[in-house]
C-alpha cells in the first residue's frame, strides 16, 4: 500500500523493532518493553505503537513493536529519552538482550513512495 502524501510534506516515521526471545527471558523483555512504551508514549511526536506478540506461523520473531512518529525529526529526541531513562535503571540494553539471549532486528521505516 502507498501512501498519499505529496512529496516534499513531511512523513510520518515507523520504528520496527523485532525480538526473538527465549520463553525463559519472556517476563523479564516484556517488563522492560511495557517501560520502555511509557516512555516512548510521552515524547513530543509520539503518534500510536502496536506490542504484538507472534500466535502462528514460521517467523523466528516472536514479539515486534511497531511505533508511529509525526516526523522523522522526533527520532533524536526520544532516542535520547530513552538513553536517559536506561541509565537512571542502570540498564544496559544491549548486555541486557545478551545475557537474555534475545535477538533483535531493528530500522525505521518510511511510507513507500512509488517512483
């Protein structure tokens, strides 16, 4: 599906983030993502997530996040949020994802704009 927005208008940005994690570390991810969401979720540019956990099918992802932003230029800003908000837990993402044995695949994604 294409999108309708005229070119040169600003876009909204998608961050995707998909995790493969282990049952053992379920509790544990999910926590740390419902924490991660408030943040997100109170950010300047902040337009709607999806939390999706995998029911069916081949996919070795078996939890994605999907978040919405007004404009890519938001990005910085809640990157920052975050990285502030990791180090007032004394969270370590990646060492954390490592110790879980999580697997991640993370981009920002724009509408496909046909040429």
């Amino acid at each position: 599906m294409s999108s309708n927005i005229p070119a040169g208008d600003i876009a909204p940005l998608y961050r995707i983030n998909k995790f493969a994690v282990p049952a053992s570390a379920r509790a544990e991810f999910v926590d740390l993502v419902e924490k991660t969401l408030v943040v997100i979720r109170s950010q300047d540019g902040y337009v709607k997530d999806l939390f999706l956990e995998q029911h069916a099918g081949p996919g070795k992802y078996n939890f994605c996040t999907m978040i919405e932003f007004e404009s890519e230029a938001f990005a910085p800003k809640v990157a920052a949020a975050i990285a502030d908000f990791d180090t007032r837990l004394g969270v370590d993402r990646a060492a954390l994802m490592a110790r879980l044995g999580v697997e991640t695949d993370s981009a920002s994604y724009k509408s496909f704009q046909p040429a």
